[in-house]
C-alpha cells in the first residue's frame, strides 16, 4: 500500500486553492458531487497529492458538513492504493487495524455524458 492522497475539509475550496498553490500545488478541474452534496479538487505539488473538499450547500448532509462545523478546516482522510485489496485489508485486521467502513467503489472522475 502507498499514500494516494491527504483529503483536507475546507470552508472555501477557491480560498484553499490559492493557500495550496503558494506551496507549489497545481489543480485539476473542480469536481462537482451533487449525490453528496460537495466539490472536490485534486492538487499535487510533485511530492504529494491532496484533496480538497467542500460542501456546496450547508443547510444539506454531506460526508463533511459536520466535521467542518466541529473541527473547522482540517485533514479529513488519508487514502491508501493498493494492488490487492483484500489481502492489505486482512493484513492491517491481523496488525490489530480496525476497519471502519467496508470498501466501497466511488466516482473520483466522471466525463460529461457519461462517455468516458
């Protein structure tokens, strides 16, 4: 398993643009998540790679509206790739890990129409 990216809670995602491109960090496009009710923006600086989230509409759930609300802009999640899964998922469970959410498929990317 290898680091993918450190997810970061924001406030104001254009704000935290301009914050992590004065480290060095380069944008992709904005990612608008209505099923989840956030925006997200991939950045990487060379080194490391982040994620920006936040949500669109705060009188609505999202997976961070009450973390931002407690805790204020923050590092939300550490993401892990892997080349196998279940195997690194009962590594970690045998190390005494405890999984808190059972893997799930997400959308990261989707092309307008659906077109891939």
């Amino acid at each position: 398993m290898v680091v993918d990216h450190i997810g970061y809670v924001v406030r104001d995602i254009e704000k935290a643009r301009h914050e992590f491109g004065v480290l060095g960090y380069e944008f992709e496009d904005l990612i608008e998540d209505f099923d989840r009710n956030i925006y997200i923006l991939f950045g990487d600086n060379g080194n490391i790679r982040i994620e920006l989230i936040q949500t669109m509409n705060t009188e609505k759930s999202s997976p961070v509206r009450e973390i931002l609300r407690k805790n204020g802009p923050t590092p939300y999640h550490i993401c892990y790739k892997t080349d196998d899964m279940e195997a690194d998922i009962q590594k970690l469970k045998f190390q005494k890990w405890l999984l808190i959410n059972p893997p799930r498929l997400a959308v990261a990317f989707a092309k307008e129409g659906g077109g891939g």
